[in-house]
C-alpha cells in the first residue's frame, strides 16, 4: 500500500500548483458525490425501495 501512496504523491507533486487545485477540487467533489450516492441508496433500502 505505501508504494502505490507514495507514486500518486509523486504524480500529484510533479503536477503545476493549478493543476493540483483542479484535482483536488474535482477529488473533493467527487468524494461528496459518492456519499450522496451511497447515502441515497441506504434511504431507498430502509423505505423498501428497489
């Protein structure tokens, strides 16, 4: 596990700083789109949903 959080270190440090505020943007962004997601599809099982 270390390697593989030390190369995508490395990748996201040889990027250009506004280049790493767009991935980090679009990371945060998708990060908060997976929990709604999963948050929604908890509710929807709860409710007897399909």
């Amino acid at each position: 596990m270390k390697p593989f959080i030390d190369s995508i270190t490395s990748f996201v440090t040889a990027l250009p700083p506004l280049l790493q505020l767009l991935l980090g943007i679009f990371t945060t962004v998708g990060f908060i789109r997976l929990f709604m997601f999963l948050v929604d599809f908890i509710e929807d099982r709860r409710e007897g949903k399909r």
